[in-house]
C-alpha cells in the first residue's frame, strides 16, 4: 500500500471507509486523524465509574442487508440476559469473564424497543396510537379533536409540503401535530416547524402516518405476531420492535472495528484536530493537524471526510472557494448536545405495563419529554438498552437529553451549575425524588446534529463546490450535512470505497444514500 487515504473522524463513516480500504484491497493506507481521545463520534459510549452512557441512544437495525451483515461479522448475537435473571444472579456480567465488565465478550444483544411519551404527567405510545388509554388521558375531548383533525387532513391535504410543519399536518392532523409535534420540534432544533425543511421530516419519518402506527398495532393482536423477522424489512423504521445492541454500548463495537483497522495496517491518530486542508488544482495534497501544541503535515492521495461542512470549508486553502460557498458553509445551523448522567436508588415514575422489570422500573429505552414546562427533550433509561451499562444492577441509570447552539446560555453553564438545572427539571416532573440520586455527570458534544433551516436551503452551492475537488469524499452525519443514522453513515462510506475502486468519478451514489425512500429495502452488498 503505497498510496495514503487520509479520513477524517473516527466515527461510524470514518471507521467503516477505513476497514473497507483495507479488507477491500484498494490500494490505499488508511490515517484517521481523529479531534477527540473518544472511537466512534457521536456512537461513542463513555464509561462514567462503571456506568456507560450512549450519547443519542442507537438503535442496531437497518433495512440495509450490507449494514446488518457488516455489524453480524464484527460482533455474533447472543440473546439477551433477561432482567429476572440478572435480578436473581444468574446472569452476572462482570463476573462472566473475571472482574472486569471490560472483558466480557463482543456480542450483540437482541432487545425490545420501548419508547412513549411522557405529556401532560402521563405516557403516551410513541407513535401514538388509539387505544382506551390513550382516550382517558388525552380526554374525550382532546381526542375527538384529535380524530377529526386527522380524518380533515386525510380529506383536505395541503399541496406542497413547503416545510416540517406542513409535512407533520398531512399525516397527522393539526390537532395531534400541536399537541405531539410543534413545541418538541422547537425545543430539539431551536426554530419552529414551519422554518424547518419537509426534507427532514422525509428522512426521519419517511412513510408514518397515523393510520400506519394504529395498523401497526392491531397486527401485533394477531396469531405469531411475536415471531417477527428481525430484519423488519417491511416494518417502518419508527415502528420497529426489536435492534441488536453490542453489550457495552455502540461505542463497543466501534472500538473493536478500530482494533481491527490497526491489526491490518492502518493508523488512527487521536487528538488530531484537522485545521488545514492544502487544494492544488483541484486535488487535496496534504492535512495539517495539531496535537499538543504542534502541528503536522500529512501528505494523501485521497481525502475522506466526516467532519462538519462548516468546519471543512473554513479549512480548505490554495485553490479559491467562491465567497457564496464561504457564505452557505459559514452560516449552516448545527443543535448541541449535552447528556446529564443521573445515578439513582430508584425512580418515581413506576412500570404500569404488562412488561416485566427488575426493581419496578418503567421499561422504556427512551422517554420523550414532551411537557412545555421544562427545556428535557428526552430520558434514556440505560438499564433497558443493556444490563451490562450500569455498574450496580439495584440501581436506576438515566440520561437526561439537551440540545442547544453554542450560543445558549444553558450550554455556557458551569458543569455544576448545568447539573443542579437538570436535576431540578427531573424533579419538576416528578421523575425521580431529590434524596434518591447518588451521582451525576455532564457530557457536551459540539455539532451533534446538523439542521434543515438557515443557509441549508442553498446547500447544493456548497456540495457542488466539494464534489469538484476530485479525490475528496464527503462522509457521514456531518460529512454530508444530513441527519443519518449510523447505518445511513456507513453506507456512504461503503458507497465511497465501491466508487474508488471502480475509479468512478461522480459522487451521487454517496449523496443518494437515505434520500431514496426504497433505498434500503432493495440495495444489496
């Protein structure tokens, strides 16, 4: 391999076109310079005193067969340790493998997917469904209201779908988008549906509606509905019932895969902050990036990158960028995000489903926190993701969720101060008793999720510019400025390696990846 490829970013996107070049023969070295000590962007799982958090929460499912293959031969399934189990000792993982959790070994876990509502200090499905619970706490009037408001929508669609909130209304109804929809959409992005692209909405949401969450529902009634395909090829994303989920959290599995690009030859550099990209006639020579101080050259015959639009274009030097470009790129919206680690004894909202828990904890993985009276988008209850992410199985792990910009006053706030915030939301909504929280901790992660307002709507300026530098690929969540999902993010780096080794010159194939709304149901390896 005498040819360098050199990647930016050590997440999903970044780590797959690494292992690909390698295991693919290209031709190339892989180096990834990598800004942060952490493997796996935004995947990462970061180990608080034995507690692991997921920044984010990711779901293991695609209806990509590639992606579901690649993850099945980096880590085997196993099934899950059931939470009786745990309870009663006859599962206990930091004993498997010796004392150390560390050790234990890299599998998936099949898990189920319980996620609600949390409006009006009651639970709700998500997506919500029309069932006698749903009525007692909506109200009979709230959900007459609701009904014919979806019915009107069905009859009287709006034409064009200009923006979110046009989107969200013709598969909803304007009285369940007021109550669900507007105020959680303005809180997680920082401006209201209706400054907000219909592109968004076609990516996360695709094909939901109302009538397909409540189809969905009447079918689980059915005979053998519990003898589902895991691979749910047929169900709608947001529908799904089951994931795989690596033991130690996502960050696990990208750990392992960045063991297995050193073992074949490639280099991943860690706290290597790219600050300057070299264009000579259209091609990348060379990356500066500094470390400790001290700035390195990196000379490279490709370049594959997954750091931020904004950030990529600010760097790029010799060969003019237009000031339009500059402009769009400058002026592209990111959310913030920052998780609050909360340890407790016990929570005070109690498991009044049919599932079965350990300790009376509700089952959820995710809790989204539509009430208006707190800034908490969102609660994950890691002891549902897996067992093994909290060190002392007698106790409750949860993630308080926050987006923000960098300019928000709650993102300037000391650790302490941000932490004391939290907590009282917590209490506000009577989730968890002061008295009973043991320990607490504060993540913030820059950048996490790209936004469908501002300068996105003159994006193409920016893309057509990128795509003119001949051996640069543009990967990933950030790489591409869109709101992948992990599996959407390998796949443009799968993507980038075939057209490599085809010596393919367009990049359409990368920028196709999750916005073909059958993309992922006929796409083969």
């Amino acid at each position: 391999m005498q040819k360098t490829a050199l990647i930016i970013g050590a997440g999903p996107a970044g780590l797959t076109a690494a292992f690909e070049l390698l295991a693919q023969n290209a031709g190339y070295k892989p180096v990834i310079l990598e800004t942060t000590d952490r493997i796996g962007g935004i995947s990462c799982t970061i180990n608080f005193k034995g507690n692991r958090i997921d920044i984010g929460g990711h779901r293991f499912f695609s209806k990509s067969d590639t992606v579901m293959d690649w993850w099945a031969a980096r880590m085997p399934l196993q099934g899950a340790p059931s939470r009786d189990d745990r309870l009663l000792g006859k599962d206990k993982p930091w004993a498997a493998n010796g004392p150390d959790p560390e050790q234990v070994d890299r599998v998936m876990l099949i898990r189920e997917r319980i996620s609600r509502i949390f409006y009006l200090r009651k639970f709700f499905d998500y997506p919500i469904s029309l069932k006698a619970q749903t009525v007692l706490n909506l109200g009979i009037f709230r959900t007459l209201g609701a009904g014919l408001g979806y019915v009107r929508a069905q009859m009287i669609k709006r034409p064009e779908e200009k923006n979110l909130e046009d989107f969200m209304i013709n598969r909803f109804g304007v009285p369940l988008y007021r109550m669900f929809f507007e105020d959680y959409t303005e809180k997680v992005w920082g401006a209201h549906p209706r400054e907000i692209s219909a592109e968004w909405g076609a990516q996360r949401i695709k094909g939901l509606s109302l009538s397909k969450a409540v189809l969905a529902a009447l079918k689980k009634l059915l005979p053998g509905s519990k003898d589902q395909d895991l691979r749910q090829k047929k169900t709608e994303t947001s529908l799904i019932e089951q994931f795989f989920y690596p033991k130690l959290g996502p960050g696990q599995l990208w750990e392992c895969v960045a063991d297995d690009v050193r073992k074949m030859g490639g280099e991943i550099l860690m706290r290597h902050k790219v600050t300057h990209i070299e264009v000579q006639e259209g091609r990348i020579v060379a990356v500066s990036a500094e470390c400790e101080g001290q700035t390195k050259r990196f000379e490279c015959d490709l370049c594959l990158s997954t750091m931020p639009i904004k950030d990529l274009v600010a760097s790029l030097q010799g060969d003019a960028v237009g000031a339009n470009v500059l402009r769009v790129a400058r002026e592209l919206p990111y959310r913030d995000f920052m998780t609050v680690g909360v340890l407790a004894k016990k929570l005070r909202i109690h498991n009044e489903t049919d599932i079965r828990t350990v300790g009376d904890i509700v089952p959820d993985t995710w809790i989204y926190v539509q009430e208006r009276d707190v800034k908490l988008c969102r609660l994950q209850v890691f002891n549902n993701w897996s067992p093994y992410m909290v060190a002392d199985p007698d106790k409750v792990w949860i993630g308080l969720e926050y987006m923000c910009s960098d300019q928000d006053e709650i993102w300037k706030m000391s650790d302490e101060d941000f932490i004391r915030f939290a907590v009282d939301e917590l209490v506000k909504i009577d989730v968890v008793a002061r008295e009973d929280i043991v320990d607490t901790c504060r993540i913030h992660i820059e950048k996490a999720y790209p936004a469908y307002f501002g300068s996105y709507a003159e994006f193409d300026t920016v893309r057509a510019h990128l795509d003119g530098i001949a051996n640069l690929y543009c990967l990933g969540r950030n790489g591409q400025h869109r709101y992948n999902n992990q599996d959407h993010s390998m796949l443009t780096a799968i993507e980038a390696v075939r057209s490599i080794r085809a010596g393919q010159a367009g990049r359409d194939a990368l920028w196709n990846v999750n916005t073909e709304q059958e993309y992922h149901e006929t796409r083969k390896g």
